[in-house]
C-alpha cells in the first residue's frame, strides 16, 4: 500500500535544461529529426513517424523493460518549442501492467546573442497504480529516469555543437 492518502494513478515530474553552443535553428532541425535523436539517445529502441504530427515510440529502461507510446505533437512553433501527449495505447512491457501515459514540452531559447541555445525539457508521466509506483521509487533510487535523461541530453549536446564548430570551420 502506498503512504497514507496516496490515490492512484499517480504523476511524475522531471525537468532538466542544457545549455547548446549552436544557433536555436540549429538545434530546434536536430530536435525534429527522429532518426538522429534514436541514434543519440540510448534509451530509444526506435522512432516510427506514422503522421507528420504522429510517432509510435519504443523505449528501453532498467529491469529489461520496454516501454511504446503513440506520441502526437500539440503544439510546434518552430525555433520555439515543441508540445506533445501520448495516446493511451502506452504499455510497459516485462515488469508490470498498465498504461504509461506521459505528456512533455521542449523550450528553446537562444542566448548569448544568438550563438547558443537554453533548452528546457520538462516531461510528466502518469502511473497507473501502486505497484508502477514501486517499481518508479526503484528506478529513482538507481537515479533511473533522471540520470539517463541528463545524458541523453548531453549527448545531444555535443552531437549538435560538434557538428556546427565541423561546419563552422569547413566555411
């Protein structure tokens, strides 16, 4: 049973914000292209756009979970950000049961006169119930999804800021 008062499902929050040394166009084409992020983000089996504003995602986690959603973007203003929610077709597969919903924002604001990029990701989920809850309070103990989210963004990072400074010098 969980603490006292605790009602199912329950949601979970993460934000996490990177500084990008590239332009925010730059970095906003990067965020847009499935096929690149699937290869920088290890936790991503794979990305199938179905819809230009429809995705069906497959992701890895801890305990040899596989979690896949159905993504639809709500709202894209371009070098602003992007917006989406999942259907609640979500399934976690290998572990426990129920639908993990989740819904997200990412912010990009160009800084340092336009020559770098603040993004802003923040990223709600919702568990179904309370044994998805203690299953969560474990990946948490082992720093599981914040730590893998940290180094999917650094990763992108430095993807997007090799790439320019490559760029920048071959002109």
């Amino acid at each position: 049973m969980g603490p006292i008062g605790t009602t199912y499902p329950m949601v979970e929050t993460f934000e996490e914000e990177i500084r990008i040394a590239a332009p925010v166009h730059r970095v906003f084409t990067v965020w847009q292209d499935f096929d690149t992020l699937q290869q920088l983000v290890r936790t991503v089996e794979h990305v199938d756009r179905i819809e230009p504003q429809v995705s069906r995602w497959m992701l890895h986690a801890p305990f040899n979970l596989r979690i896949s959603y159905t993504a639809h973007i709500t709202s894209v203003e371009e070098n602003d950000h992007i917006a989406w929610t999942s259907e609640h077709d979500s399934q976690t597969k290998g572990g426990h049961q129920g639908p993990v919903s989740n819904t997200g924002r990412i912010e990009f604001e160009p800084v340092d006169g336009g020559e770098a990029t603040l993004v802003h990701v923040r990223v709600t989920y919702t568990l179904p119930g309370e044994k998805a809850q203690h299953v969560v309070n474990t990946l948490n103990a082992l720093g599981y999804p914040t730590r893998e989210i940290s180094r999917a963004l650094e990763d992108i990072r430095d993807y997007i800021q090799d790439e320019y400074r490559t760029q920048a010098t071959a002109a």
